[in-house]
C-alpha cells in the first residue's frame, strides 16, 4: 500500500470511528428515556424483578462503556493524524484539553473510572446501584460534549467527517443544546 493509499485508510477509518461515536450517542441517550431518572434506591429494590428495567439498566451501562471506548479509540486515530508521535494516553488527552475538546484531564479519567464502574462493578445494594446509575446519567452528558467538540475538531482540524449522515441529525439534536458544544 503506498503512503498515499495508507493516509487514505487511515482517514476513512477516522471517519467510521465518527460515525460510531454518533450512534453510540444515539443509542445512550434514546436507553437513558427508557429510565426513570433520577433512579431512586427504594425504587429499584421496589421493582427487583422488573425485568424489563433491569434490562435497560444494563444496556444503559453497557452503553456508556461502549461509547467511552469509542470516543477514546477515535480521539488517539484522530491525535495521530494530527501528525502527533504516538505517545501515552496522557499526552493525547494534554493535547484535546489544550484544543477544548475535554475540559481537564481530571475529567477524561472520571470518565474513565466511571467507564470501568461501569463494566466491572457488580453492586447489590438498590441505593448503591441508583448512584451509580444516576452519576452515569450525570456523566453522559459530559460524554456528549466532548463527542460534539471532538466532531467539530476533525471537521475543522482534519476535514474528516462521519462516514455517512445516518446518525447526523438525531447526534446533533442531542449535542446542539448542550452548553459549550458550539
């Protein structure tokens, strides 16, 4: 493959990760209406068989995770076709906060423990499983944001857009009205 057919994949690689992340958005959001936020302990314990809830409780963090995975795979392609060296996480994050993608590293890594909460943590207490859920919830917006800001980026810095325009209109009905996205 030559360099020119090689920076070609690279691209519309960063481009389907785009589009990925806009239906990653699509998804969370649409399972976040499915809930009954902000979730309250004694209801969850309330309605333990509820299986229909249980459910969307776990696709809601199934998709959070997926949608933090996502975002930070399409956040390094797009840092390395930015012409950076291929560095720690660190220093990818050093370089979005320094263009306003993410408001602090601080904030990336509360994504991330949450990312791993998330996919890991098998809570049994209702008031427990409430918090998290709710500090997800709380925490997706900010997923939104950085996803709004990170598409403006490669547009602007890179001039690569989403793969296709399928998810286009619902990603940006949810990320339009959020504050410091445009």
């Amino acid at each position: 493959m030559s360099p020119k057919e090689l920076l070609s994949a690279e691209k519309a690689y960063l481009a389907q990760l785009l589009e990925a992340i806009q239906r990653c958005v699509y998804f969370l959001n649409a399972t976040s209406h499915k809930l009954p936020f902000p979730l309250q302990g004694n209801e969850l314990e309330a309605h333990k068989k509820d299986v229909n809830l249980f459910e969307s409780l776990s696709s809601f963090n199934e998709r959070f995770a997926k949608f933090q995975d996502t975002l930070a795979s399409a956040m390094r392609h797009a840092y390395l076709l930015s012409g950076e060296k291929n560095e720690s996480f660190l220093k990818v994050l050093a370089f979005y906060e320094k263009h306003a993608v993410i408001e602090s590293i601080e904030t990336w890594q509360t994504l991330r423990t949450a990312r791993n909460l998330a996919a890991h943590d098998y809570e049994t207490d209702y008031f427990q499983i409430a918090e998290h859920f709710n500090g997800l919830r709380e925490l997706s917006v900010i997923l939104y944001q950085i996803a709004g800001k990170f598409t403006i980026f490669c547009a602007g810095e890179l001039g690569i857009k989403p793969t296709s325009n399928d998810f286009s209109n619902e990603f940006l009905d949810i990320v339009a009205p959020l504050e410091g996205v445009w």
